[in-house]
C-alpha cells in the first residue's frame, strides 16, 4: 500500500477528518490531501508528527512503500555522521531509522538523537567498522 493511501486508511479509521489531522501536524489541509494522493513526498519530520498524531509507530506509515521507505531513509541517512553512513546497509539503515524514531516518540529531542548517532559513529571508530 502507497504511503499516502496508508495515511489516509490510519486517518479515516480513527475517524479524523483532514482538517484535524493538519491541524495537530502544523501544515495546510491542502498538504495532507496532497500527501494522501501521493502528489506530495513529506518529509521526515512531517511523517514523524504524523505518525504521532495518529498513534502508530513512524515506520508503520512506510514501511509497506518501497518508494516511500528508500526516500525516507535517504533523508535520514545523509544526516547521520560519515562513519555511520559508510556502516549502514540497507537492512542496518533501516533498523537504525526505526531505533531512532522509537526514542522520538519515546521523547528523545532532536539533539539527543544526534548524540546517539555520534556515540554509534565513536564506537564504530573504535571498532575498525
């Protein structure tokens, strides 16, 4: 299933108009339509709120998506430290991503996982990896 049709099944089965879900996330309606008709590839951040606004672990919005998870995993991995991203495979990018967003919405701030990030790049360092 397409990442937008996902959104749009996990928005309607809690019974959340559009509006609302907009709303909750900070972006127009028009975004979340767009978004749900796959007109519009969001970004991490978008996907993560969304993703919290509707209860469901981030990974569970992508995972399904080929196109989706690649691009999002594109844009989690430039971010991370070069030592990391030289390390990650496909299937360690993935469980990697999925770790992180887990101590977002555990309440991890943006800086904190950065630190973890840095701490995995040291130890890998350290390591020869």
């Amino acid at each position: 299933m397409a990442l937008g049709e996902r959104i749009r099944e996990l928005r309607k089965k809690k019974r959340m108009p559009a509006r609302v879900l907009a709303e909750r996330v900070g972006v127009h309606i028009r975004h979340i339509y767009a978004i749900e008709r796959g007109r519009y590839r969001p970004s991490l951040g978008t996907l993560t709120k969304i993703a919290q606004v509707l209860d469901v672990p981030p990974a569970e919005l992508w995972l399904d998506d080929g196109e989706a998870r690649e691009t999002v995993l594109y844009e989690y991995v430039k971010r991370l430290p070069p030592e990391v991203q030289r390390f990650l495979t496909q299937e360690r990018a993935d469980s990697y991503l999925m770790a992180t967003q887990e101590l977002a919405v555990a309440g991890l701030s943006p800086e904190d996982i950065k630190e973890v990030g840095t701490t995995i790049a040291r130890l890998l360092r350290r390591h020869g990896c």
